[in-house]
C-alpha cells in the first residue's frame, strides 16, 4: 500500500520533524514522455470541491507557422552552438544526456491536434479534459555555460544574435527548480533541452499563466532555503517593491494565486526544514481561506510518474571546477560597505550583504517633507521668473562709485539688482536659454502645472559672477552644470554642480536669484537639501570628471576684472592655436613654426597625414611662410621622407628584425600643408643610444635609424648607406629638452620602484591586466589578486610568485579584510582549488585597483534577465573595495555590452519604467565614484590600436582620487584599419568618442598575424580517414608531412601537438613582436590545439591553405547540416563565410573570445600554415602574452585555457594605459620637485 503523504496544512502546521541533511532540489516538471495523453477520471478526493477561486486562461488563441520555420531533427546544428557543451560524452551516457542544451526565445507552445491552439505548459500535467499533443517554434540560440562569456563576443559582425527560428518536436517535460532562486525554466524535446527566456508577444499572456505562480513559489522556497529566519512582512517589503518580468508591479494577491503550486511544492520537498520556515508558517496562515487547498488545482493528467527532482546535465560542468565556481548557484551574496548599499537603494532587488553598519532605511515622511519644501521653492524661482522676464529692462540696477575697479568705471565688482545684491563669486541662476536647435523649457504662468518631480535644473541654469560689465549691462560668469545634465542623469547627486570650461556675458535683467554652492567642501553629508556642492570640472566631450585647476583659479582670482577670468585665457590660447605662427631663434631669425599648441623647428622629425596606413614620418628641412604675415594662406614644410624597415622585409637579410621603431632616411623630398602635420617625434641614430629598451618604452613616438637609402622604394638591401651621429642634424633645443626629460624620467622611475603603488587586481584572472599597467607604467606592484577561478588563480601564482593569490569569492574577501580591520576575528577562507589551504588576509593598504568586474551584456537574449542574478552586482562589490581602500587610482575593465547594462527594475512608485535606468551601470559607476570624491575618465578602445594583432574593442574607465593627477585616455600608436564601435552615445542625446580614430596619423603600423605567430612551430592534423580519400588526395597528405609533421588529433587525449621547453622555433625572431614574445626562455611553450571530434578534423584538413578558405570549399560529402542544408540559419544568410574559417596571414586576429572552434561563433580559427586550429600558444600570442607565460589548467583542460586566454586583457593595452599612468604620476612628482627646488631658493 503507498504511503499516505501529508497535505498542504499538515506540511505548514504539522510537527517540525528533525533537519536533514539533503541537500535535493525542490523540482517542478514532468517527465513523462507521452506524445497523447489521455485525461484520468476525478481525482477529488472526499469533502473536496473546485469552487476555489483560478487564475483563467487566456481567451483561446491559435499558433501560425512561421515561413521558413527550421524542424527541430537529430542533426539540428545551431550556429555558434558551443561544442564544448554538448561533446564532452562518454559512450555509456544515456540518451537524454546525449541532448545538446540551448535557448529559447519569441516562443509558443501549442497543440498541433487541435489546429496549433495555444496552451500553457501546465497543460503537460494538469489535465484540462483535452487528449492533446504538445509542440513549439521560437528563436533557438546556443547556450552558454558561462553567460558573461556571450559579452566577450561582442565587436564581432554578430547576425546570429535573433537564433533560428525553429518549429519544435514533441515537448515532453518543463522542469524549474524551486531551491535556486536564479533557476531558468527547462523543456525538454525528442532532441534537446531548452531553457526558456522571452514568450512570443502572441503567447505573453498564455506564458505569464503558466510562470507567474511559479515564479513566486520560487522567490518563496529559495529565500526560505537561503534565509530560513526570514518573516513573511520582511519577504513582502522586498517583493512588492519589484516588477516582475511581464512589466507588472509585484503584489500580494500574486501570491494568493501562487498557493496551490507552493503547497504543492512544499508537499513534494525531501527539505523537512521548510515546514518550520517562518516565512512560510506565516504566509500559508495569512493566505486567503479559498487559496489554501488543493480544491482549486486542476486533476493530473494520468499515467504521470514521479516528478524528476534533477537538474538537465550539462556534461562539460561535471567536474569542471572552474565552471562549477562561476555557475549562479554557486554565488556569494553580494557585500558592500553601508556607503554603497545607500548608494544601491532603489537599484537592485537582491537583499545585500552591508558589512558595517546597514544604513537607516528611508525616512518616508521626512523625504516626503523635504521634497515638498523643495517644490514650493521651485514654484517660488519660477514665479520670480516670470515676473523678471516682464519686468525686462525695467529692473532697477545700481552700481556704487566703490564698486568700480577702473577709473572707467566699467568694470564692477558689486551690483544691486531690484534691491538685492549679487558680487563676485556669487552662485546665480538664470532661465535656460536656446542652445543650437533646441527650445528651451519656458516658464509656465501656473505653477500647479510643474510636475512634483521637477528640479531646479529642468528650468534654470547656473552661473558663478566673475564681474560686472557697466556698459554692457551684463554679468561675465562662468557656467556650471547640474549632475543630472551629465550622462548619470536620474542617478547622479542633486545637489551636486560641475564647472564647465565656459565663460560668458549675461544680462542683469536675466537673473532670478542666488544659490548657495559649497566649494570643494570637505564633507557634503551636512550640506543642506536646498544647497549644492561643486568639487570638479565636467568635460563634455569627453564625458571626463576632473579636479578644479584651484591654482589656475587663484591667479586669474588675483587680477583685477575683467583679467580675473579663469576660462578667458584658454579660450584665447585655443583661437591662437588655430593660426600657424612663425618661431625665431635667440637671433631672430625664424627657425620653425608653432600651430595647435606644438612647435616645430628646422631638423625636427615629425609625424604627418597619410591617407592610408600609418604615419608617415619626415624631417624638416624648410619651413615656407606666407610673404605677409597676415595672410590667410598657410604656410607649407619641406620635409625629407623616411621610411620603416619594416616596410622593405623583402630585402632583409635573415639577421635584421623588422622593428616598427627602425627608419631609413632617404634623399627624396616632399611640400606638405602644414594642416597635415600631427606632431613631432624623435628619431636618433642606433649608435647614440645606450639603451634602447628604455629609449623605446619612453614613448611610441621614439625611433632609431642605422641606415640612408636613395628612396623609399629601394631594390636591393645594398643600396643602404650606414648613417653616423655626425651625418645627422638635428634641433639642439628640442634634443636637449628630450635628454632632460629622459634623465629626469630615469630619477622618477627609480623613485618609483624604491616606493611603488601597491596594486590589488580584482577579478585577476590571469592577471594580465595588472602585469600591462605594472609593465606600461613601471610604477607599480601587484601586491594581491582575488581570482575565483582555481585555474587561473594557480595561472597567476605560477607566473606572478611575488603576488599574493587569493582564490576566493571577492566577496568573500571583502568582509574578511572589513571585519578583520574592524578588530573582529572572522573565519579564515580556504583556497577553491583544494578547499584546504587557507587564503592570506587581505592587506591593510592598497594604491591602486584593478578590476575587471563581471557583466551579462545586454541583448535580446537577457532582456528577462532575473532580478535575483547576482553576478552583475559585482560591480558594487568593486566599488565597495574602493570605498574600503580610497586607493590612489583605479582602472576598471568590461566588454563593451556594460554600456547597455541595466540595474534591475524596482517599483520606486507608480510610474517607475519597466527595465530599469538605461545605462545604470555606467551611470552607477560613475556617479558611486564621484561621490567617494573621485575622478574619472572613459572610453571604448581597439586592442589593434596599441599593437595587439586582433580586433578587440573593450571598455575602459580610469579614476584617480582628487588632489591627484587623472591619467589620461591612450591615444592609438598603432594604424588599425577596423575603426568602428568606438562611439559611446549617452541617452541624454550626447556622444563622445575620447581616441583619434582617423586612419593616417598612429606612428606605426598594426601588427598582423604573421607579425605575431610565424615563427612558432608548424605542424598538421593527421588526417583521421586518410585510406577513404583519392590516391592523388593521399599522395599530396604523405609529399606534405615529409616538409610539415602531421599529429594524430585523437578525441579521448587532451589536446594535440607540442609542450615542453626544447621545442624547436620554426625560424628565429623576424620582428619586434616575435622578439619581445622569446625575451625570456619558456618553460612550457603549449603549442597545442584541443582535440576534437574527427569527423571535425577531416573536415579541417580537408580546407585548403589560402586565405579565408572555409567550409564552401569543402566537398558535398563534407558538409555538415548547417553548412550545407537550404533551411539552416547560414543559408539562410547566403551562405555567410566563416565556420571552419581560414585566417590571413597578412590580416589580424578576429577578437579572441573563450569559445574557438570551427563552427562556434568565432568560427575563423584555422591556421594560416598548417592543416589545424590555432594553438593555445597562437591564441596567447594574439592577446600579447610572451612564450615564458604558462597557463595552468586543473584537469589539463584545453578550453579552460581558451577560456583563461579569452577573458584577458590584452598586455599591449594595459601596457598603453600603463604608460599614461606613468606620465600623470611622472608631472605630478615633477611638479612637487620644482616647488621644492623654489622653496629651497626662497630660502
């Protein structure tokens, strides 16, 4: 006889029984795997009846196929599908192991029995009295096992983004987890699992019938699992302060239509510890009486067995430590400083972790009160405005005799308008006026028409009165801008005002009144709801945050009017810029010229326009003014060319590298416009250089010569003429300013190193983003790396022994360093690659942070991105560190998807948007940052422009604390030809775009993969069926591997070719790229390739080696489903190019991602040479890593490297931003020693 199970009252009101110990899911679903269900008969049980209230199914509804709709078969392939998901199999698994996991979205389920009529998912086990079949068709996309890996794709020509529309086989199961607060729902097919994301528009309602109630018994079980001492008032608070993925603000009677499947659920557990959960006790008790039986529950459908309790596999999790840490389940909570959570409040629905003391919660009332006040006060400015803007000119002005600067008396520092008096230095504002095409706000003449959360800043701008001007009636002042009008818009500080580099004229009769504004003040926490704050200068366009020039300000302050502007002086140094003017020596004889803030003289070497490629470089031998000086005709160079070795390899011998610093001089001449000249550079003979490695690092722009040739085309390496100190003039002023500024560069770096910034990396991977800004900078030391990846933290302690690697959650880390400072002993953390070790605590003090911080991009695909996903929260993680540490600097790293990432949807109130705050974690950011007191400067930059040799677009964000110096964005070194996506567009309406982005004016060319990779070693793929191939096919296969060796490629071994240290280079060191990668010897060289199906490697080397082969030169027989079937997804795009892809050797990497496969999304992963993919070494290669580097792998997982090589930043770029770290520390330490040295004089 089957054990009786207890009902839903006797599981909530019952006798606790004793915890236990398992650990089982709270599962949801079916796994009956009937195509025709027939429905049971009542299933009542006595005293029951189904007069309880039901949430109603939508009106009925049909589905209509799709044209084009692609049959879910067995060999279904999804284009950029992740072979690593799905391979990884062993012969004994089972069938449904054998599925291939995806995405689905835009879907429908229906009934194709009954005319495609609509139906929810629940149907599948409740029974509504209908024999029905189940099917679907939505957008199938291929699944990520790590979803911040979809954001590492992005600058890629993505048209695989929508999925392939596909019509479903039979759906024979849902399954959610109720324990996972994160947990997607599953179905399951004939062929696959797929995990459900956004319903078709059609199906909206028929879906939200189905998850709503699931959802909520989700939120419910989950947060009674996580926090079993939660009260049902606690959990509510939460609840109904967010909106639910259908656009609907959460409510209580939400949860009332939830009962049935909780109690379901709740009966179903093996969690005996639910049944005591407060949360739960005390939900059930509140729950309306008609909801709180089965009464209301539809029949099962019959022959349904035991619901599965087990998660669909995923193969490539099991034992994969590395993804098993990153998976959602595995999260910590979020932890952040009380600073951060107040600064989170309304953003994000996941209860945080505040280490510290939690912030006081809103005071409703207060806020309620201050904001009224707030209104009534803009109600009065706007009123004075209107009676300003009638009473015009006959506003009374008076200026006293004292008040008079100049005998003139023109210029004043005071003057009384209507009674009240405005000064230098006074705060005004004055009605927004027209700027280009806009129209400006107006005043309304009712004031019941200003919306209740209108500001000042939606109708007044803001001045600050630097003097009066008699004669022309006006105030000159300089603008400030309101936080909001900036790119954090709704999510910036209210009271807080940015100096703008603007001056202007004013007229008296435009002032409405006076605000007060506290300068740099030292704390804003006591300033006023009703004042404002400035600390900084905003630049437009550069979206840019920096300190007030306070020493510019005090000695324009120390002028008279109208001198005493700080703004003036620059305008008028920028107009004058603008115009070529004629440079003299000490004789007066002119010797140069000065145009755009540069001077060049006679015998500089200077950078100038090319219309293609990089640079080209000349030097000055004639410089042609106008015959008047006055003339409008500018004036022209004559400038002797120079060319690169580079540019001439044909003809080198074996023994010359080409090194993108070597120019030849030539005898040709050519006149140039002096508009095409870009600036000076340096350029000195071999001989003259004791160290060439720092003249080099000094800057991009340092080259050395050796040689003269009669042209830039030169025919034989014969031709050369060697080239002495005394055979080159050069601008003896400008040399000698260089050798200072290198001696003192030597000073400082020296400095520097005795005491450098200690550096914490955070999300360190392998720590290549730290290892740039350390190498780039020379002024740093990463002390400490947090890494939760076992294999990249042991990566980072292999190459970087003097870090301290802490192979732990950050947040972990965060409260152990807080609690362990605050005098508290916490418990120690272990190390995740053995759980035994314990990790060292964190250090007490720390410069500078690095930080890559997680982030889902936003797309199609996680626009119903869960409220409860925590991993994009790590961005507050980070800021929490910066809020603990107040480092020096900071430099942040993410894909360029963080711009279009959003903080959850919280209902603040009635009219709150569904989505969130576009932009927020930008906005966020920044704004976080401004309010610790730091600057800060971003923007998106191409690895390709720093010598990466791969198209990569990343964004970057620099901060610095103020008093310090902000380093400035890295302009391109290297002519990239790809320069698209580097634009950021702010919602407000402006863009910006930081970097130089003209092709024609980097120093150096982009360094192409034969540049990076062409001296490692060659070897094949062994072709797997050699003996079914023609004998001439067999023949060309033997004559090959007697020149190239082929290596058997065999799937049940870890990877394919070679490892070790003695592994023979295919030549020496060809250029500057191949020689800075063989510095140091390698102790492991990894010049290996995973190994993959072979039906995969006969495809692969069966592609032809020429440049951007790919799978449309394979034989008929060769082709796979979706190369080659009229309804697939490439068809369907005419065939794209591109899977099973051949790269050119003359081009560059396209971006390094963490899936490369040849039929992945990043699909261009064929050698150039050889008859295989790239190698893990080609890979690292491609992001700068140099040989000595050596990747550790738990498991000795090739894909883990793949995915440790994907995620980094490449060194090139962190080397660049290094080097602007170094120049801003270099002026600031430079500047010190100067005041010093007068000091010492005064003395």
């Amino acid at each position: 006889m089957a054990r009786r199970r207890p009902n839903a009252f006797e599981v909530s009101f019952g006798e606790p029984q004793a915890p236990s110990s398992s650990g089982q899911p709270v599962a949801s679903g079916s796994n009956s795997r009937s195509t025709s269900l027939k429905r049971k008969g009542d299933a009542h049980g006595p005293g029951e009846s189904r007069e309880a209230k039901r949430v109603q199914l939508p009106p009925v509804a049909f589905y209509i196929p799709q044209p084009g709709e692609v049959l879910e078969t067995p060999d279904l392939v999804i284009l950029g599908e992740d072979p690593f998901v799905n391979e990884d199999r062993d012969a004994g698994d089972s069938q449904d192991d054998d599925k291939p996991v995806r995405v689905l979205t835009e879907f429908t389920f229906f009934d194709p029995k009954h005319r495609n009529e609509m139906v929810s998912l629940s149907s599948i086990e409740e029974d509504d009295g209908v024999d029905r079949q189940f099917e679907g068709a939505g957008r199938v996309s291929p699944y990520a096992i790590i979803e911040e890996d979809e954001g590492q794709e992005d600058g890629l020509d993505d048209d695989t983004e929508g999925g392939v529309y596909v019509r479903l086989s039979a759906v024979l199961r849902f399954m959610i987890d109720y324990s996972k607060p994160s947990d997607p729902v599953w179905i399951e097919t004939t062929h696959a699992w797929y995990i459900l994301k956004v319903p078709a528009k059609e199906y909206a309602s028929y879906y939200q019938h189905f998850y709503a109630p699931r959802r909520v018994t989700q939120l419910v079980i989950s947060t009674a699992i996580q926090h079993p001492r939660k009260t049902y008032d606690e959990w509510l608070q939460r609840f109904v302060s967010m909106v639910d993925v259908f656009g609907r603000t959460c409510q209580e009677e939400h949860i009332w239509d939830a009962i049935p499947e909780l109690q379901e659920a709740i009966e179903e557990s093996d969690l005996p510890h639910l049944k005591s959960s407060p949360l739960i006790r005390q939900l059930l008790r509140k729950a309306p009486s008609s909801s709180t039986t089965f009464r209301g529950r539809a029949p099962k459908r019959a022959g349904l067995p035991q619901r599965s309790r087990n998660p669909p596999p995923i193969r490539s999790l099991l034992g994969n430590i590395d993804l098993a840490v990153l998976k959602a389940e595995n999260q910590t909570p979020t932890h952040v400083t009380p600073l951060i959570a107040s600064l989170a409040q309304g953003l994000v629905f996941e209860e945080l972790v505040v280490v510290g003391v939690r912030p006081p919660a809103p005071n409703k009332a207060a806020l309620e009160e201050q904001k009224q006040r707030q209104h009534e006060r803009l109600c009065a400015l706007i009123k004075e405005a209107v009676r300003v803007e009638r009473m015009g000119k006959r506003r009374v002005v008076d200026i006293r005799r004292e008040d008079y600067v100049d005998r003139k008396r023109r210029f004043a520092t005071e003057v009384k308008i209507d009674g009240r008096v405005y000064k230098i230095g006074d705060f005004i504002i004055v009605p927004i006026g027209k700027v280009g095409d806009s129209i400006p706000p107006g005043m309304p003449e009712d004031v019941s028409e200003i919306g209740p959360d209108s500001t000042i800043a939606d109708y007044f701008w803001f001045a600050r009165v630097l003097y009066a001007d008699s004669d022309l009636r006006k105030f000159h002042v300089q603008w400030l801008e309101h936080s909001s009008q900036t790119m954090q818009e709704e999510l910036a500080n209210p009271q807080e005002l940015y100096y703008n580099e603007l001056c202007a004229h004013i007229e008296f009769q435009t002032v409405v009144g006076k605000v007060t504004v506290h300068e740099c003040p030292h704390s804003i926490d006591s300033i006023p709801p009703d004042e404002f704050f400035a600390r900084f200068t905003h630049d437009k366009n550069s979206s840019s945050i920096i300190s007030l020039d306070m020493e510019r300000r005090d000695l324009a302050a120390a002028h008279l009017p109208p001198q005493n502007c700080p703004v003036c002086p620059l305008i008028e140094q920028h107009l004058e810029e603008q115009v070529d003017r004629r440079l003299r020596d000490e004789q007066g004889i002119p010797n140069g010229v000065a145009f755009l803030g540069q001077k060049y003289h006679l015998e500089d070497f200077v950078l100038y326009r090319a219309e293609k490629g990089p640079a080209h470089i000349g030097y000055i031998t004639g410089v042609h003014f106008p015959i008047k000086e006055t003339s409008v005709v500018a004036s022209t160079l004559t400038i002797q060319r120079v060319g690169r070795i580079s540019t001439i390899a044909r003809l080198l011998p074996e023994n010359v590298v080409r090194d993108e610093r070597h120019v030849f001089l030539t005898k040709e001449t050519t006149i140039i416009r002096i508009q095409d000249l870009i600036r000076v550079c340096f350029v000195v003979p071999l001989e003259s250089i004791p160290d060439l490695q720092e003249w080099m690092s000094l800057s991009p722009d340092h080259f050395y010569v050796q040689y003269t040739f009669p042209n830039m085309t030169p025919s034989a390496w014969r031709e050369r003429t060697p080239l002495s100190c005394a055979d080159l003039l050069v601008c003896t002023p400008c040399v000698e300013e260089k050798l200072r500024e290198r001696d003192n560069m030597r000073e400082f770096l020296a400095h520097m190193q005795k005491d450098p910034l200690k550096t914490l990396d955070l999300f360190g991977g392998v720590g290549a983003f730290s290892s740039g800004l350390a190498e780039g900078s020379g002024c740093l030391k990463v002390t400490d790396a947090v890494e939760k990846s076992p294999s990249a933290a042991k990566t980072t302690m292999r190459n970087c022994p003097r870090v301290t690697v802490h192979n732990q959650c950050a947040n972990v880390m965060l409260r152990h360093a807080i609690k362990t400072k605050e005098g508290h002993h916490p418990e120690t953390p272990k190390q995740l690659f053995d759980d035994k070790t314990p990790v060292k605590g964190l250090p007490n003090c720390v410069h500078c942070i690095t930080a890559g911080f997680p982030c889902q991009s936003h797309s199609r695909l996680n626009m119903y991105r869960r409220a409860d996903d925590i991993k994009s929260n790590l961005i507050l993680t980070t800021l929490s560190y910066v809020d603990f540490y107040r480092p020096k600097y900071c430099v942040f790293e993410n894909v360029p998807g963080f711009l279009g990432f959003s903080f959850d949807a919280i209902q603040a109130g009635k009219h709150k948007l569904e989505g969130g705050v576009p932009m927020s974690g930008l906005k966020a950011l920044v704004a976080a940052l401004c309010r610790m007191g730091y600057q800060s400067r971003f923007a998106l930059l191409q690895a390709g422009h720093y010598g990466t040799p791969q198209r990569r677009n990343r964004f970057f964000l620099v901060a610095a604390l103020d008093g310090h110096l902000l380093p400035d964005i890295p302009q391109p070194t290297h002519d990239f030809p790809d320069t698209r996506g580097l634009e950021i567009k702010f919602p407000i309406g402006d863009n910006i775009c930081p970097v130089r982005r003209d092709n024609g004016t980097a120093p150096h060319p982009f360094v192409t993969i034969d540049d990076a990779i062409g001296d490692l070693p060659r070897f094949d793929w062994k072709h797997p069926k050699l003996q079914n191939e023609s004998a001439a096919k067999q023949r060309e296969f033997r004559d090959r591997e007697r020149e190239i060796p082929a290596l058997p490629c065999k799937y049940n071994t870890p990877h394919c070719g070679y490892e070790g240290k003695n592994v023979p280079y295919h030549h020496a060191p060809r250029t500057s790229y191949q020689l800075a990668a063989r510095a140091k010897p390698t102790a492991d060289i990894q010049h290996f390739t995973r190994c993959l199906l072979p039906k995969k490697v006969e495809r692969v080397v069966s592609i032809p080696l020429a440049a951007n082969a790919d799978y449309r030169d394979l034989r008929p027989h060769q082709q796979e489903w979706q190369m080659a079937n009229p309804l697939s997804s490439v068809a369907r795009k005419n065939y794209r190019p591109g899977l099973y892809g051949r790269l050119d050797r003359n081009e560059y990497f396209p971006t390094t991602v963490t899936n490369m496969d040849p039929t992945a999304k990043q699909s261009k992963v064929l050698n150039p040479y050889c008859k295989r993919m790239v190698t893990v070494r080609e890979l690292a290669r491609s992001q700068g890593f140099p040989d000595h580097f050596v990747f550790e792998s738990i498991g000795n997982n090739v894909v883990t490297m793949h995915r440790q090589i994907g995620n980094a930043v490449p060194l090139p770029v962190g080397i660049a931003l290094g080097r602007e770290l170094r120049m801003a520390l270099y002026k600031k330490w430079l500047k010190a020693r100067q005041e010093a040295i007068m000091v010492d004089d005064d003395d």
